[in-house]
C-alpha cells in the first residue's frame, strides 16, 4: 500500500507539472518528520514537509485541472478495501467518481483539494477535515431555526443516523459507531436532505448524545427581533395570530388620531390624510427636522422631559424602555449586518450566542429590563406615590414583561446546561449560568424540560407583541406622536409629559 501510494504520488507529481497552468499553489499544513532520520536537520530548518511544495498542481480553477486532481485522488480512495488507517473503529475512506457525481452533483466540479485544503501533506492525513466553509457561509437563523455554530456541517448535511459530541471540542460531528458502539458504514459524500425536518432528528429526540433539546424547536419568528436574532419569517402559527392582532390593534389606533382634527380638517377622512402626508413631507424638507431629531434623541430615547418630573419614574423608565430598544436595535443591525457580510468577524459574533460579548450584553440588558419591572412593581405597592393609580393595564404590562423576561432566563439557563456549555465560556452569560447552575441541583430530564420552556417564552412574547397596541403599552406609539406634533404646531409643551 506505501509502496503504490509513494508511485501514484511521484506520477502524480509530474503529470501536475505539465498540467499547471500557472495556478499558485495552494498553502497547506504540514507535520514535521521524525526528528531521528537522517533528514532531521533539513527538515528543522524547514519545519514542514508539504508535497506540493515540489509537486505542483494543476489549475483546479478549470474543469480540466479539477478532473486530474480528482483523478489522482480516485488512484487509492477508489478501492474497496481503503480504509482509515489508524482509527480503532472499521472505517472506509472509499470514494468512487460514480458516487460522488451522483450524490455531490454540486461538487462534481471541485477538486477534492478545494475542500480538503490540508491533505496533501506527509503524513498523508487531515487536521481539519472539510473545510466547507471555505466556499459557504453559515447559515442565519432562517435556514434551521438556528446558526448550529457548535456543529459541524456534516453532521447535518451528510447522510447517516447517528452522531456525537466530541469531548475534546464540545463541537457535534458524524459518528463512526451507532449509539451501541458498534463501527458502521460511512460514507461522508452523501448528501443528506438538510430541508427535510426529519433529518434534525438525528439529533433532537429523547436521550440523544448530542446536547440538544428533546424535540425539533418551530423557528422564531420576525416579531422576535424586538430582543433577538430572526429570520424573515412568521414561525409558528402562534406568532402569526399575534402579528394579525397587532396589525388590528395599530389600525384601530391610527383610526382614532383620525376622529379628531387634522389641520383644521374636521370631517373629510380622505383629506385627513392628505393633510398629514403634507404636512410630513413639508417638515422632512424643512428647519423643523433638525427640530425632529432633537425631540427623537432628548424627550423619546434619553426622556428628558420624565427626569424632570421625577428621577425615580426616569430610572424605572429608563431601566425598561431603553434596555429593550437596545436589544432591538442590536438585533437589527445583525441582521442587516449579516446579510451583507455573514462571514465577517463582528456579525459571526453577534450571532453566536455563546460569545462573551453577545451572551454578556444580553444578560447584563435582560437584567435591566427585569430590574425595571422590579422597581415599578416596588414603587406602586410599597412606595406607592401620588402620581401612581392602580390601574389593571398598568399591572397586566408588569406581569407580561416580567414572565416574559423570567421565562428568558429559564431558557437561557436550560439551554447553557443540556448543550454542556463549559464553564469558561457559559459564565459571561452570567445569569443565564446561574440558572443553569441551579437547575443541575434538580433530576430532571433538562433535554425535555428545555422545549417546553421555550413554548412558554414563545407564548408570552406572542402574547406581548399583540397586547402592545393596547393597554397602558400603545403609549410607546402615542407618546413620541404627541410630542412630533407639538413640535411641528409649536404647541407651548414645557409642562407636558
């Protein structure tokens, strides 16, 4: 086998040396050579045997030069009996070019060096595997409901029934052996129906070894960018009665500004409106937008006009409003970011939940929102001062922000504990890590626990997006209205807040 391998080698080499056309060769890794041969000291200057180093290769930018790479690759991963050489388990390295055009249709024009980009090398053995990402990016939150940074491609896009959880990197990869520890077949270049929700199976049933939640989760939905990361769609059919109650809700409200007078207009809806688009249109183009600018920034995101009333009321305020408007705006500008640049450095963090950034802010906002909620329910019941009604819709949006808040954390801490999180890494999400620390105290089975956790979060975050439009929340719409009017009329505001 070393003997034919070392011929298809040297063979292959002058082929690819009259077959290069002017391609730059590819940079490998390579392993050093056994410090006690006679080549020691070459090889320490050097510090790396890498074949193509001597042996060129042909351009694998055109279809003639990736169909020698492949060939000569097919020279010994064609035969039957090639198998992984130094694994405990039977496993077989065979590819043939009847498979691999059948089954990676996509790839048939790829030379195998494309993906494997650190095999040719002595000894004649990867580090990395395929490093798929190379050519494609990871995928958002669209495509499976979630990025699946911690597993590997093939897991998910290679066809078999069983994978694992590798110790060594707590990353989820394709078993060599079924879940009894038998070796079984495996062929790597298989493609497996990713789109096919039965595939996710492999990984999220009852007791698997994989770290993941006990049943396949419905993707989150576009209304869940108010705090997180979503794809551009409707998820579950919860999310979709949620939206529709709010589009009514927003509607009825828009009807009433329009009951009133518009301009002096009192009856006529139709010019109402007309009215009022002027009246935009000629503030956008005017000295009153810098006007605009100053009330968005003074009196809606830093509320200005509140902190004059009362600090106390601006802190409980401010702990709320401003904590989720910045999870809103970060979940934004990662999506916007990531469709422009998903490979780039910043947005592959902010879309890893794991991240100490992502998973630190995250948490620190969670809390201020939870603090805020705290110190209004404080302020109403204990404190108890003379502006404060007890209102119903005042306690229902108390009790809606807070569970749904709470019911976050639950999530978090059962996702950090079944996804076996190391500590290093779960601990920037600080309270996220302490829930999962103190459910690890109960015997449960988490894997199962965690799906239903995450219908209760789903649940209430459907159930707060429909009530914001009414209630004591629709003043989030009214308020900032209130005060662009003021600006635009010149209406005397000093008092009003």
């Amino acid at each position: 086998m070393h003997m034919k391998m070392i011929k298809h080698i040297i063979a292959g080499g002058m082929l690819m040396v009259y077959m290069a056309a002017g391609s730059p060769a590819l940079v490998f890794a390579a392993m050093p050579l056994d410090p006690s041969s006679e080549h020691a000291d070459e090889t320490t200057a050097q510090e790396a045997l890498i074949c193509l180093d001597c042996h060129r290769m042909p351009n694998i930018h055109t279809n003639e030069g990736v169909i020698a790479s492949q060939t000569f690759c097919y020279e010994c991963h064609s035969e039957s009996d090639i198998k992984k050489r130094d694994a405990s388990e039977d496993i077989s390295l065979r590819v043939t070019p009847e498979t691999f055009h059948q089954n990676q249709p996509a790839h048939r024009f790829v030379a195998c060096i494309s993906c494997h980009t650190d095999i040719a090398r002595s000894p004649h053995k990867t580090q990395t595997g395929a490093t798929c990402r190379e050519c494609h990016p990871v995928h958002s939150e669209n495509a499976a409901h979630a990025p699946h940074l911690r597993v590997s491609c093939q897991a998910c896009h290679f066809q078999s029934e069983f994978v694992r959880l590798d110790p060594a990197d707590l990353r989820v990869k394709l078993s060599y052996t079924d879940y009894d520890n038998v070796p079984i077949p495996l062929s790597e270049h298989i493609f497996a129906d990713a789109a096919n929700e039965k595939n996710c199976e492999k990984c999220h049933f009852k007791n698997n070894p994989a770290g993941a939640p006990a049943a396949v989760l419905p993707s989150k939905s576009a209304l869940c960018i108010i705090c997180h990361n979503s794809p551009l769609a409707m998820g579950h059919p919860i999310f979709g009665i949620a939206g529709l109650i709010f589009l009514a809700g927003m509607f009825s409200m828009i009807a009433f500004w329009f009951k009133g007078s518009v301009k002096g207009e009192e009856t006529s809806v139709h010019r109402k409106i007309s009215v009022s688009s002027e009246s935009i249109w000629n503030t956008l183009f005017s000295r009153k937008l810098f006007s605009l600018v100053k009330v968005v920034v003074l009196d809606v995101l830093l509320q200005k006009r509140i902190l004059k009333e009362s600090v106390s009321r601006w802190s409980m305020h401010s702990l709320i409003f401003t904590a989720i408007l910045l999870r809103f705006l970060l979940s934004l500008f990662t999506a916007i970011g990531f469709y422009f640049n998903p490979d780039g450095e910043l947005m592959m963090a902010l879309n890893d939940k794991n991240h100490w950034f992502t998973a630190f802010v995250n948490d620190l906002l969670g809390l201020f929102i939870l603090l805020g909620i705290l110190w209004a329910a404080v302020k109403r019941y204990f404190i108890k001062p003379k502006h404060v009604v007890s209102e119903y819709q005042d306690n229902i949006a108390l009790i809606i922000i807070g569970l749904l808040v709470l019911a976050g954390f639950a999530v978090e801490g059962a996702r950090i504990l079944v996804t076996q999180i190391p500590s290093d890494t779960g601990v920037y999400s600080f309270t996220g890590f302490a829930v999962s620390r103190l459910f690890s105290l109960f015997p449960l089975d988490w894997a199962s626990v965690y799906p239903v956790l995450w219908y209760v979060h789903g649940v209430v975050a459907a159930i707060f997006v429909a009530y914001l439009p009414f209630g004591k929340m629709r003043h989030i719409f009214n308020t900032p209205l209130t005060y662009f009017i003021e600006t635009v009329d010149g209406v005397k505001n000093e008092k009003r807040v």
